[in-house]
C-alpha cells in the first residue's frame, strides 16, 4: 500500500503567491480561521442531534460565546493579510469568477429550535447568518483543496474573485453578528 500525495488548499495560495512571506501570513491566518470556524459549526451541529454537550444551559451559553469569541479574533487577525493578498494578485488580474458555490440547503437552517432546545439565549438570526458564512469559509477552502488535488489550480483572476468574496462576506455581516454573539 502506498500513501499518496495530495495538496492542499494552502499550496494553492502559495502557488498563486506573487510574495511568499505574504502567502504565509495569509495562510497561518485561514488556518485559524478554518478550526475556528469548524469548532463553532460542529457545536451548534450538536446541539441540533440533540447531544447537549456542555451539560447545562449555563454552559452551553458560554461554549458558543467562547466559539464565536475565537473566530471572531481569528477573523480579524485575518483582514490585514487577506488584503496585502489581493493586492499583490490585484496587479495581475482584470476580473475573475469566484471558484465556489453559494450556501447548500445544509447550511440553510432555522436555529431558533435548536438554541431553545439547548437553553442558549441568542439571536436565532445573528447564529443563522454566522453558521451560514462559516461554513461557507470551510466549504471554500475544501473546494480549492479539491481543486488542486485533480489539478485544476484556479487561475489568479478566479482566486482573486474568490478570495475578495470571501473577504466581505466573513469581514462585513459575519465579523459583526460574531461580535455580537461573543458577548451575549
């Protein structure tokens, strides 16, 4: 049996780097952002099995404001590197097509239920919206993942697009309903 060799998002954005030391910044940062981002997600996953993990509601609260908390300073240690990015790959580019879809009907959820269930008191909509891009952010990066693994590395222009969608949809509404969500 041999073990194979498959790349990663990551090597993507270091292949379409035009400054290493930029690509590096970019990348440590999503890397925060993307296990951040997991870790919120799979909490209120949980508690929409039924698994009421912290035991008590008390806890629960502050697991989700912990969650978001986290992913709110990773998502804004992200800006500054995401932005000297897309500068450097804004030069060569004119205009591009994002390389991923919009939101499935899996992340497309009512959390009202589930945080009533889970005796967690936040805005239903505000946890809809946060859930809803982050999961997005991890769907993006497995897509690009994919993409590199069969070899078909986005262009620059299609990376930029993608990237810049990126940027304003986690650092516009989902940065604030986190911020929100951090301190309830």
């Amino acid at each position: 049996m041999s073990v194979g060799y498959y790349p990663t998002w990551a090597e993507v954005l270091e292949e379409c780097a035009t400054e290493p030391a930029t690509a590096r910044r970019l990348i440590q940062q999503l890397r925060a952002c993307e296990i951040s981002a997991l870790a919120f997600c799979r909490l209120l996953e949980r508690w929409a099995r039924g698994d009421a993990h912290p035991p008590t509601p008390g806890q629960r609260q502050s697991a989700l404001r912990r969650a978001a908390e986290r992913i709110e300073t990773a998502l804004t240690g992200l800006e500054d590197p995401l932005r000297r990015y897309l500068l450097e790959l804004e030069a060569e580019v004119l205009e591009g097509r994002s390389w991923y879809g919009g939101p499935g009907a899996a992340e497309l959820l009512d959390w009202a239920p589930v945080l009533m269930r889970a005796g967690v008191n936040a805005p239903a909509e505000r946890v809809a919206q946060a859930y809803l891009e982050l999961a997005m952010l991890v769907r993006a990066l497995e897509g690009l993942t994919a993409t590199a693994v069969i070899e078909a590395t986005p262009d620059r222009a299609a990376l930029w697009a993608g990237l810049f969608d990126l940027r304003d949809n986690l650092l516009g509404q989902a940065l604030e309903d986190l911020r929100m969500l951090s301190v309830i």
